[in-house]
C-alpha cells in the first residue's frame, strides 16, 4: 500500500472514531482504536478509500492524504464537515463532494465480539 494510501486511510478511519458512537452514543474513539476493526471491515474501507483516490485523481493535487482521508468520511456519511466547507482555493469542493456522496453512507456498529462493523 502506498504511503499517501495509508495516511488517507489512517485519517478515515481516525474520523470514523471520533464522529461515531456506540451503544451508550459516546464517541467510539473513547474505546476504540484502528486495530479493532473487523479484519474484513478494513479491508472495505481500504478499498473505499483507495477508489475513492483513483476516481478523484488530480482533482486531490491540492488536498493532504490527511485531509481528505478525514473529508472523504464526513462528506460520504453526511457530517456538518467535509470538502464542500474548506477553503475553495483547495479546488474541487463541490466534486469532491458529490464523488464522496455518491459512495453512499456507513454505519457504524460493534459487533458481539468487541470488534468494529460497518453496514
């Protein structure tokens, strides 16, 4: 995996934590970290996030992996943050977003065995 893959990963999945909750709707990243994705779940999100990469290509020329990692959660899942409300000299706002949305929303869920699912 390249290095700018996993650092957009990393950021996806770090923005996953904070902005979902779990049964009691405390922040998951209270309790849980990246390793606790199920193994299967992971590999989704790279996935995800490595297509998401490929169908942007140059339009992410002026964005961190960090950045948009994080944005391409938000965004796709519908969180009051994202590409569409950063700076506009980054480009691309408003294609990000649809290309993020279009992706279609995961939720969330910890399973029986302690670990993380998404559906």
């Amino acid at each position: 995996m390249s290095a700018k893959l996993n650092r957009f990963l990393f950021a996806y999945i770090e923005a996953m934590l904070w902005s979902s909750t779990g049964d009691l709707q405390n922040p998951l990243n209270e309790n849980y970290v990246a390793e606790d994705l199920d193994p299967k779940f992971l590999q989704q999100c790279r996935a995800d996030c490595g297509g998401f990469i490929e169908k942007a290509g140059a339009m992410l020329a002026g964005w961190s992996p960090e950045q948009a990692g994080s944005d391409f959660w938000l965004t796709r899942n519908g969180h009051g943050a994202g590409f569409w409300d950063r700076d506009e000299s980054l480009g691309f706002n408003d294609e990000l977003s649809s290309l993020a949305e279009s992706m279609g929303a995961i939720d969330v869920y910890v399973g029986g065995d302690g670990k993380l699912y998404g559906s």
